[in-house]
C-alpha cells in the first residue's frame, strides 16, 4: 500500500508560476519511478513530465522549457516548478508512480490537486 498526496495547487495569473508537490509514504521500494500527469474537463489524462528512479527526465512538448521535475528520494517527494503559465495549463494535476519488486509490479495515483491559470 502506497499513499501519494499532492499539494501546491491553486489559482495562478496567467505568466505566473507556482510549484506542485508529491509525498509518498507506504511500502514504497528504492528503486521507483515518479511522474506528473494532468486531466482538463473533456480531455484524456496525459503526461506532463517524468523522472526515473536514476533522475532521467522526459515532458510533454507543450511544457517543455517551463516545467521542471526533480525528486528529493530521501523524502520519497517529487516536484514539478512550472513558470510562464497559461491558462491552457488549467487542469487537475495527478502524481503517480511506479515500481517493480521481485514479485510484483506497482502503480500507484494521488488524489489529484487543481491548477486554474486564470485573469
């Protein structure tokens, strides 16, 4: 059982910034994956960035340049610092990860917290 829970979000100004924050807790192994996805009403989920347990990173093209990743392992948290917002940024923005043991393989999704990018 793994617990993500996210904070940071709120309403922004469009061109502002702000920084969203995950903390997981549970039985949760070294070596894990950390990602953050996002969901616009009428819209499928999809990725903004992701960080690998050995702290490579992808993001989406329509982030790239304004978001940054990053991961703090000894408090099992991932960060995503995104400037310069727009109002096409607004959406509920979840935290997931994942990870295999040598039985299983796990994915685990936080709550979801909203960002409103908005005048």
């Amino acid at each position: 059982q793994v617990q993500l829970v996210e904070s940071g979000g709120g309403l922004v100004q469009p061109g502002g910034s702000l920084r969203l924050s995950c903390a997981a807790s549970g039985s949760i192994s070294s070596g894990y994956n950390m990602g953050w996805y996002r969901q616009a009403p009428g819209k499928q989920r999809e990725l903004v960035a992701r960080i690998t347990s050995g702290g490579r990173t992808n993001y989406a093209d329509s982030v790239k340049g304004r978001a940054t990743i990053s991961r703090d392992n000894a408090k099992n948290t991932v960060y995503l610092q995104m400037n310069s917002l727009k109002p096409e940024d607004t959406a509920v923005y979840y935290c997931n990860t994942d990870f295999i043991t040598a039985w299983q393989s796990y994915i685990y999704w936080g709550q979801g917290t909203q960002v409103t990018v908005s005048s």
